[in-house]
C-alpha cells in the first residue's frame, strides 16, 4: 500500500528532525521524507494536521504473558495494546511458564506474534536454564531461534560463579547480558522501599543496598569478562551514581528506568495501593528526582513501560501478598511526554527516550524515519489529554497506579511495515 502522511510534525530523534515534513511510505519502507517522489500516487492519504509524526515506539520490556499465563493475559491483547499505545518493536522477558529457555518456545513465540503481523517481538532469551541461576542455556542456539539477548529478569544470579561463567559464555559470541540489579539475599520477602513509609504501613521493605550491591557485583565481573552488560530498571540515585562512574570508567554497560519510576515514588503506596507493589520497588521522591536527571544527562539510556499485566484477582490481595507488576505499554508514551512537559526538555530529545535510544541498546533496526527504513510509525494528538480508566486501556491487564489521571498524547495512527495497524 502506498501512504501519503501531509502537514505533520516530523520528529525524528536519530537525526535530530522536529519539522513540517510529509511522509511517503511504499511496500513496507519510507519511500521518501520532505519532496515527494516522481509520479507517486497514493492509494491512502493521512492528514496529520497539527499531529506529531514519530519513529514507531520501541519499549524495552512487555510481558505477553505466553506461554503459560494465558490466564493474566494473551499474546492478541497485548499485542493490540501495544500498537494503541504506538509500539512498534518490543523485547519479551523471558520469565514465561516454562521460561524462554528451549529453541522451540521461542520460534513458537515468534511465529505465532508474526501471524497477527502486528508490532515486532524481540524475545529476550533465559541466561539460566528454568531462570533458576543454576545452569546455562545454550545461547547460541537460543540466537538462532529469535533471542536477541539474554536475561535475568527480576533479580541477580545467586551464584557469581555461574554469573562470571554465563557472561564468559555470551561474551565469546557478542551478546549483551541483562540483568535486574537485586541482591536476593538482601531483597528477602521485602515489598517496599525501605523508608518511612514502610516502616508506618508494617510493610517488609527492599533497602537501596539491594540494589547497588548486585551493581557492584555486575560492574566488576564485566571489567573481568569484558562482555556489554545492560541494567533493567534502575531504581535508586545511589545506584545511578554507580553506573555513571561506571560510564566514566570505559565499563560497556547500559541502563534503563522504567515510567512509573520517572513519576511515582514511595509515597504513591500509601493506603496499600497494590497497583503500586513493583519491583524494583518504588523508592524516595529524591530517587525519583535523582532518576529524571540521570535520564537528562545520558546516564540512563532509555525509558520502558516494564509492562506487566496482572489479573484482578491477584490484585486484590493485601499490598504484601499482592502479585507484581503494572500494565503499562500503551501508556509509555503519554507518560514519557508527561515527564517531558514536567522537566521542560524538547520534544525531539524526550522522543529519542523511547525510539532510537532503546532501539541502539537492543540493537535492531529501527526507530527512525530516513528514506529506506522499515514503515513503522507513531502519529499522535499531543495536545488531546486522556483519562486512564480500566476501559480505556486494550491490555488484559488493567493493573495500573494511574489509574484515574488525565494525561497527554492520543494516539491516532500506528503503522507496522506501511500497513496500518491502530487507527483511533
């Protein structure tokens, strides 16, 4: 199908592009961007009017929940939730039911998510076999079937042991090593930020020592290795000071925060809201206030929804016995945009959070808008605010501490290899 997109703002961050530009897309790709080519003739034309026009999103973590936990959500809900919420290209945690870690439960992930030919799934493949922190997989061939990168969600591998030897491992063949930066040993039962605010609801908490102790321990085995290493969810300021010394440093490492880390804090729980029971844990307004600069400055590389669909059920338990996890991809953008208009930083550069930026640390293809690139994009109404509400959102899961909020960004159209996937 050819599409003509006219009188949008054109706003891509990887060449620094924030201007009225017209789009035209052909077979899949970006035919052209500014003049439009010879004779084309378009069998689709999209007015974007006082619209944004952007690369399509890519989000670093969204949990589909298959196979196994049907039950929470399914592969087609969360798959239109994320082209809703103008997600293109998206990276798949391993810890399904059984975990990502054998060749067939990921080609059968990747066929199946290339039937609904929808937004991109990159599975993120199991560093240990049953995410057990014991043995390791066969990366290799877990490459061979679809994995991208390999991971440890939700905490450390106990045995450093095993860790140096599965970063030896992926090191040899260029992969990049992801890790959640928690002590399991010092994260113990915990379910909240160890601060005032716990110690007045009774609740166990999660100290910051959790996580830049597992830093530590990451940091210095990659000198040791020499292997790129990427931290999921970064939490606290003490952590973030960490890597940025890190950085300094020449260590090959990348990090990201997630969006409800960017607004919500410790604060957010009280009343036991278990909408707000996460991991990494919410943590002190000056975390949250450490984390927006960390992303200002490059410290942190990119924004995730870290989306998690939860069923009800499991929501309505006390704060402590609580599943975890929040709904979140199709509000990333809204969100990032929030944040955005809150530190006063331009579009193009608040964009980058969640297109270019991302899509360098997974290294794919994707999240810009030059001539030749795969047709994926995001178009949507910054000035049109919209209220969360558990019918407003086509995710399964509606688990989500923003619940209620108005917020910016609608978006209009998503568009996956020229063909038109969201239109609102």
């Amino acid at each position: 199908m050819k599409i003509y997109i006219k009188n949008g703002r054109l706003v891509d961050p990887k060449t620094g592009t924030d201007a009225i530009q017209d789009v035209f897309v052909a077979a899949g790709k970006i035919l052209a961007v500014g003049k439009s080519p010879v004779a084309f003739q378009p069998d689709y034309v999209i007015d974007a009017g006082d619209l944004i026009v952007c690369p399509g999103l890519v989000d670093m973590s969204v949990r589909l929940r298959e196979p196994g936990l049907e039950y929470r959500a399914t592969l087609e809900s969360e798959m239109n939730a994320a082209v809703a919420g103008g997600v293109t290209s998206f990276a798949c945690p391993p810890d399904t039911d059984p975990p990502l870690d054998e060749p067939g439960l990921v080609e059968m992930l990747k066929h199946r998510a290339r039937n609904l030919n929808q937004a991109h799934v990159y599975p993120i493949g199991a560093l240990t076999q049953g995410l057990l922190g014991k043995y390791l997989t066969e990366m290799v061939e877990l490459h061979d079937a679809g994995c991208i990168v390999f991971g440890q969600p939700d905490g450390m591998v106990a045995n450093l042991r095993v860790l140096m030897q599965a970063m030896q491992y992926a090191s040899t063949f260029g992969f990049s090593v992801w890790l959640s930066p928690q002590d399991s040993n010092l994260a113990y039962e915990g379910v909240a930020h160890d601060g005032e605010v716990a110690t007045r609801l009774g609740l166990p908490a999660i100290p910051v020592c959790a996580e830049t102790v597992a830093i530590s321990n990451i940091i210095l085995l990659a000198k040791v290795v020499n292997v790129h290493i990427h931290l999921c969810r970064i939490s606290s300021a003490e952590g973030l000071a960490m890597v940025r010394a890190a950085k300094q440093q020449g260590v090959s490492i990348t990090c990201d925060v997630s969006v409800n880390h960017l607004h919500l804090s410790d604060m957010d729980i009280d009343y036991f809201d278990a909408n707000c029971h996460v991991l990494p844990p919410l943590r002190s307004i000056s975390d949250r206030d450490a984390l927006r600069l960390g992303l200002q400055d490059g410290t942190i590389d990119a924004i995730c929804s870290d989306h998690a669909p939860v069923d009800e059920d499991a929501k309505m338990l006390p704060f402590g016995q609580a599943e975890i996890g929040a709904t979140g991809v199709e509000l990333l953008l809204p969100l990032t945009l929030k944040y955005g208009l809150e530190m006063k930083r331009p579009l193009v550069e608040v964009l980058a959070t969640i297109t270019a930026k991302p899509a360098a640390v997974l290294g794919i293809d994707a999240g810009y808008l030059s001539p030749g690139a795969a047709a994926d994009l995001c178009i949507f109404d910054p000035e049109t605010y919209w209220r969360v509400t558990a019918g407003a959102l086509l995710s399964q899961g509606k688990n989500t501490p923003f619940l209620g909020m108005e917020i910016p960004g609608k978006v209009r159209y998503t568009l996956v290899n020229g063909n038109i996937v969201y239109q609102s």
